[in-house]
C-alpha cells in the first residue's frame, strides 16, 4: 500500500509521519513520507486496515481518494509495533510565534490552543507573551479504513511552515539561480531523504518545513569552488524587543554583533546601524521601534 500525502495546493509533503494499523487495533506500522509525499507501506496481507495520520487532530487531514497500484512483489516484510498513544500536548511561547504557527507545530487547529494557567482560548491575532504556557485542548483519535493494492491520496490541511533563506555572495549581490542541497533533520534524531533544488532569482531557497524538523544543512553550489555550505536551526526567536532577540536575527540576515548577546554594546549598535543603512533608515544605531518593526518583517521567526 501506497500513501501519499499532500498540502492545500495538492503538493507532495514530506517528512509527514504516518501509522497503518491492524484493524483488531493491536499493533501499527509508522513511516515517514520520503521527498515525494510517499509512504511505502510493504509486506501487509491484502486486506483492509486503518490509517491516520500521526499526532494531527482528526480535522486536519482527510482522504481524497485512492489509485489503483499495479502488483509489487514486496522487498520487506512488515515489522508491527504496538500503535502510539495520545500524549498531552503543550509549548512554553518565546512570545515570536502566532498561534497559526504553534497550531501546525501541534498538529492542531488555532482554537484548540489555551492558555495553560487560565484556561482560556488565546487571541488568534496577538503572539502570546513570553513565557505562556500553551495546553492543547484533547481530541479523539479517528482512523480511516483503507485497502492494499491501492495508492491512498491523503489531504493535511493548512500547513504554514517554510523555510526561505536569502542567499548573496561577497558583493551582497543574490546568488540566483544556484544549485543547491538541503538536509533535514526531525526532533527524534531522524534524517530526512536530501532535497536537491535551485534559487529562485532573488537567491532564495523556498522550501516547506515537516511539522517536527529541528536542524537542517543547506550546501549552496556542491562541488564547485564558490560551495558553501549552512547550518541550520529551527526554533523560534526571542521578540526583536529582547537583546537576544534583536542580535540573534542581525546575525541571520549578515549584520555581525561580534558576538555580543544579552547587552547592546558597541558591536551590536554598530550591526544596528548597518541594517538601518542598508534599509534606508536614519542610521541612528539605536533598535528604536521602526527599525525593530523592519526587523521583524524580514526575519518573523
């Protein structure tokens, strides 16, 4: 049996976990998609099972319908496992992430989300502050029936997260066109099938993210003599209005603060004042509230 799962527009997702299970319910195979959206599922008796998608409230996935697959002869025989359990979920806010952002690292729809100490629902429209304990209002799991021999088409709906990194050269002028190779690396320590891609003409690599990727690597012109090669941590970001967080984005985006962290000192006043220059801003060097809003636009997260 075949599964693939893709996004709102029908494109593939990889990196989406995925469970099959008996239907006595007494033991379940998981796999990942690979960087085609697919999930290979090998050496099952022909028959029906059940399917869902792994740690993602019901309503937010669905099967659009199936394809005949030709017959395979399977390469593997199926190693069963008892079938997950639902934990409890919660997030501590570092006060970057909108709830349409924490919603999908959940695997949950914005209105599920709590304020943990409260109880009550958060403002979809306001980032929670710093420090907010966020609890997940529990869901029943849901199963759908599904047969071998076919290709399942399953639907994960409403998934926001991408990565779009900014590439130039020595001259700060975009590396367009590059040829370029990214690696994956999901919270569980699982590395991801490489992905092989080219920027776009303002140098970008535009690529979306699996719900649980933690670190990636990203190799920009392989083999040749202008390779280079970027590591890459997903996480969310202090508010631009938190030293670390002003210093940790000037970084990113090429305005080095000499390392400086917690205090604006002279290295990072004068990172401050290089991204107002380059921005048309008054180089002032001071984070006052424009510049910390322009900084936020380019770097969100």
């Amino acid at each position: 049996m075949e599964v693939v799962v893709v996004d709102d527009r029908e494109t593939p997702l990889p990196g989406i976990a995925v469970e099959l299970a008996r239907p006595t319910g007494d033991a379940a195979l998981r796999l990942r998609t690979d960087e085609h959206g697919v999930a290979l599922f090998e050496g099952l008796e022909q028959g029906r099972y059940h399917l869902r998608l792994l740690n993602v409230e019901p309503a937010l996935w669905r099967v659009l319908g199936r394809l005949a697959l030709p017959p395979l002869e399977a390469k593997s025989s199926a190693r069963w496992d008892s079938v997950s359990q639902s934990e409890a979920l919660s997030w501590t806010c570092d006060g970057t992430e909108s709830l349409t952002v924490l919603a999908a690292r959940l695997g949950v729809r914005p209105s599920r989300l709590l304020d943990a100490r409260s109880g009550q629902r958060l403002a979809s429209e306001v980032a929670p502050a710093p420090g907010t304990r966020i609890a997940v209002q529990p869901y029943s799991t849901e199963w759908a029936t599904v047969e071998t021999g076919y290709r399942q088409v399953v639907h994960r709906i409403g998934i926001p997260l991408s990565l779009v990194l900014v590439l130039r050269d020595g001259v700060h002028q975009p590396r367009a066109h590059q040829p370029y190779l990214l690696k994956l690396w999901m919270d569980d320590g699982e590395e991801l099938p490489a992905r092989e891609g080219v920027t776009d003409a303002r140098g970008r690599v535009v690529q979306l993210l699996p719900e649980h990727a933690e670190r990636g690597e990203v190799t920009v012109a392989p083999g040749r003599a202008d390779e280079r090669r970027l590591v890459l941590r997903f996480a969310a970001l202090r508010a631009t209005s938190a030293p670390e967080g002003l210093q940790e984005r000037l970084e990113n985006l090429g305005f080095s603060c000499g390392g400086e962290r917690g205090q604006l000192g002279p290295k990072t006043r004068l990172a401050v004042e290089w991204f107002q220059y380059a921005l048309g801003l008054p180089p002032s060097g001071h984070a006052d509230e424009a510049t910390c809003a322009a900084l936020g636009l380019l770097h969100r997260s």
